[in-house]
C-alpha cells in the first residue's frame, strides 16, 4: 500500500520531531495572524472555481515533474497568473519537497506586493508534524483519513491546528472516507482523484462523490488531481466544488504561470 509505504518514510522525520519537542526546541507560536485560506474557497456558481496552484518537483507516478524552477519563481508567476492559493509540497523523500520551501513562497511573495495563503502539503498523521507547521508561514494543512482513520485521532489533530490559527483540508477518497471526515467535524474537504494504491486517477470519481454527497453546513469542497482543462474547473463548479487543486498540469512543461493563465482561460477573480 503506498500510504504505508509514504507513512514509514516519516518516522525519522518525526523521531527528530520528537526530541526537539521533548527538549523545548520546538514551541509552537501562539494562535496569530495568518493569510486567510478559506478566502481562497468562495464559489461564484458564474465564474471558475478558485485554483489553488501546487509547487511540485517531483512525484511517486511521475518521477521528476520540474526541478529547474525556484519555489520563489513559481510563487510569483502563479500569484500573477491568477492562483488564489498556494499549495506547497514538503515532503522530501517522494516528492522532493522542503518545509523551507513555505517560508521562501511567503517572502518572495511578499517582496512581490501580494499575499497568499499557503498549504503545507505533505503526509501529516502526528501531533508533533503539525507543532512544526505551526512554526512555518502556512496558512492550512493537510490531513488524509486514510492515514488518520481513527475518528478520534483525526478530530484532535484538525483541533490542533485550528488552535495554532491554522486550516485542516481533510482528504477523503470516497464516501466511506467521507462519513469519517464529516463524523470528525471537518468543514474543508478535498476530494482526491488519485487512488494512493494504485496511484491511477479518477477525476469522475470526484464529480460522483460530490453529487451524491452534495456539500452542506457550509462545507467547503476542493477538487484534487485529474484538473487539466477548463472545462475540469466548470465540471467541479457545477456539482459543489469551491476550489481545484492543480499541480502536475501546471508544473510539467516548466512554465506553470502561463500554464495556470490557459486553464484559467484568461480570467481572472476579483480581488
């Protein structure tokens, strides 16, 4: 099973985690002021859902994606092209990732006149990984069920972070994972067409889950993997998707700004 396969490569990660924790080197900030993720999740049934743009060098079904961009340079491109958000792969082993990697977004954005919120990316399924979130410049993290199937240990750490000013995006696959996420009070969810066995997507998967288990309570619902074309964007608007998020598509031939301005087709949100 891949999800095992990605959790086991966490365990030095967070044995360090651990240590720093238990010698009063990793303190938590206090709840602050972070960019506004869930600003990134507003549906306008007449427009395009929001596209929350993903960093990505590289990926288990993949391999190398592109390693020739800075995240300072895909930052900027993607805040001028229209992103309403930033999605940022941490994780090292698989995907090529840096946690630094969300400090430098935020400051090259910030040298760039604007603000973005930002999403910790990577496989997240222990207290201490969202303690050393909550040091970086996210805005939101990500939580899967499947790493996470025990309601209990999911709602806890979805509290953790809200304690520290931070977003939960709870992924879900299906409707059995569905239940789980809405049984632990996640109101941010994203629906993955990529199946994490066997790593083959299915973007209808996605638009079936969504209309046979519409969004409700104010439940904010992100598209994940499969978005390549605009007419993906306006299929995920029409069954209940606020957001999309895109990575590959955008990343693959080196110009993700360009990229990210054709999928838009040329709009571009109101600030």
């Amino acid at each position: 099973m891949q999800l095992e396969r990605f959790k086991e490569a966490k365990a030095a990660e967070i044995a360090t985690l651990r240590k720093a924790l238990d010698a009063g080197e990793l303190v938590p900030p206090e709840a602050g002021q972070r960019v506004d993720f869930l600003a990134a999740l507003t549906l306008d049934k007449q427009a395009l859902p929001n596209v929350i743009a993903e960093y990505k060098r590289a990926s288990p079904s993949r391999g190398i994606i592109c390693q020739s961009l800075s995240v300072e340079e895909v930052a900027v491109q993607y805040a001028d092209a229209g992103a309403s958000a930033l999605s940022i792969l941490t994780e090292e082993r698989f995907f090529d990732g840096q946690i630094t990697y969300l400090e430098r977004a935020r400051d090259a954005l910030r040298k760039h006149g604007v603000q973005l919120p930002l999403l910790r990316k990577d496989f997240l399924f222990d207290p201490v990984q969202v303690y050393a979130t909550a040091q970086t410049a996210a805005s939101a993290l990500l939580l899967i069920v499947r790493l996470l199937p025990d309601v209990r240990a999911l709602r806890k750490l979805r509290e953790l972070a809200e304690s520290f000013g931070l977003s939960a995006v709870v992924e879900v696959f299906d409707a059995q994972d569905l239940a789980l996420a809405r049984e632990s009070g996640a109101k941010i969810l994203q629906v993955n067409a990529r199946d994490l066995d066997t790593l083959t997507v299915d973007r209808q998967a996605c638009l079936r889950l969504a209309e046979a288990n519409p969004p409700e309570n104010a439940e904010r619902w992100i598209c994940a993997s499969g978005i390549s074309e605009p007419e993906h964007l306006q299929a995920c608007a029409e069954v209940g998707f606020c957001a999309c998020l895109v990575g590959t598509s955008l990343m693959r031939d080196g110009q993700p700004g360009q990229a990210l301005s054709t999928l838009l087709g040329g709009y571009h949100r109101a600030d």
